[in-house]
C-alpha cells in the first residue's frame, strides 16, 4: 500500500486561506489503514483547521466525506452531487488520488492533506516498511526475492498516527521513521484501521 503523512497544519492553512467553503476527502483505502487519511483522520483534521482558522478571525467552514478509494472512478462518482457546494477540495489519498480527484472536478480547486512517502507493507502496528519503488522493471524473481531498489538494511518505522506536527512535538524530524514511544492501547476503528492510544 501506498503509505503517507499528514502534512504541517500551516502548510494547509496556507493552502486553504483564499477559501472559505471546504470538503475534506478521505480515503478509505491505503490512508486510512496508515493512519493518514481515513474518516478518523478527516475529522480530527477538520476539527484542527476549524479551531486555528476561528482563533485567527478568519471565516472557514470545513465538512469531510470519505470515499472508499480515490483512485476509482465509481468510488469518486459518490461526490459528484457534492462538490458545487463547495470553494475548494482538501484530498486524504496519496498522490494518485489527489489526482484523479482534480480530474474529476476541473473547475473546483484541490489541494493535497497528505504527503505520499513510499510503497510499503504494514507489518506490525505502527510500523511500516518501504518494500519497492515502482522501477518499472521488477527483478524480485532473481534478486532472492529482495528489492535492492527499496532495501533500507533496516527497519523503518512510521509514527503511528501522527503528523509531520506532532512527530515535531516528540522530537522526531520528518524524515525519521521510528516507532513512536508511548503508545499504551490500540484497537479498530470503525473503517477497520488501527487506533491507538497514546500517553
Ligand atoms: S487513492 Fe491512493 S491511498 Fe487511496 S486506495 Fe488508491 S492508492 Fe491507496
Ligand atoms: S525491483 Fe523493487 S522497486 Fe522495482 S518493481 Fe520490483 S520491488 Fe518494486
């Protein structure tokens, strides 16, 4: 899956500032289960940018609707009834999403929630690991079935959760990938990604 971060808060306010009328769109694909873009992610985005933009005297007014995946069609066809409403749209997908999003919706400005950082697998809670690159030209069948392209020699670790901000908050630069301290309890959300809960 396609895995990613949220980006800094003022790097989407300053996105977002020219609009006053916004539909976050999640993704219930590979955001969600990276905890980056799901339902989850769009409200707790959308309560963050409703309080900052009310404590800076600036009217905004945001909603959020998650689809199952922005890189289909049919999926991105449930928005078609929704998206004159609004001045501008906020996508939680990766990179390919955001994309076909703009696509669809030409005359209505959209703009990226997330920064897409690598193909990987999910192999534990919280921790995410690069396994290609997309090359285009796969050798896994004679390369013992190790990518050299995306071999680290190590693990990496993505924040379970948390954003560029927050990772910023525990000490960790953006580029770090590391599995985050303290995180007491986890369960499933109600989309079927993981939730934690942190000290
Ligand atoms: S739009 Fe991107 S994040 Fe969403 S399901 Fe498709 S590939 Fe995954
Ligand atoms: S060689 Fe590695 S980067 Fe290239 S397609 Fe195969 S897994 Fe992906």
């Amino acid at each position: 899956m396609v895995i990613a971060e949220i980006k800094r808060l003022e790097e989407i306010k300053e996105m977002l500032k020219d609009y006053k009328k916004v539909l976050n769109v999640g993704c219930a694909g590979c955001t969600a289960v990276c905890l980056a873009g799901g339902q989850k992610e769009v409200d707790n985005l959308n309560t963050k940018l409703s309080l900052s933009f009310k404590g800076d005297n600036i009217p905004f007014e945001i909603e959020g609707f998650t689809v199952e995946r922005q890189c289909e069609v049919q999926f991105l066809a449930e928005l078609d009834g929704m998206v004159k409403s609004y001045d501008a749209l906020l996508s939680m997908a990766c990179g390919a999403g955001i994309q076909f999003l703009a696509e669809r919706y030409p005359e209505t400005p959209v703009f990226p929630a997330v920064n897409s950082t690598f193909v990987g697998v999910n192999k534990d809670i919280g921790w995410y690991e690069e396994r290609c690159k997309c090359c285009g030209d796969c050798v896994l069948g004679s390369s013992d079935d190790r990518c050299a392209e995306s071999a680290t020699g190590a693990d990496e670790f993505i924040p379970t959760g948390i954003s560029v901000d927050m990772r910023a908050d525990v000490g960790l630069s953006s580029a770090q990938h590391q599995r985050r301290p303290g995180i007491e309890e986890w369960g499933t959300d109600e989309l079927g990604g993981y939730a934690g809960t942190v000290k």
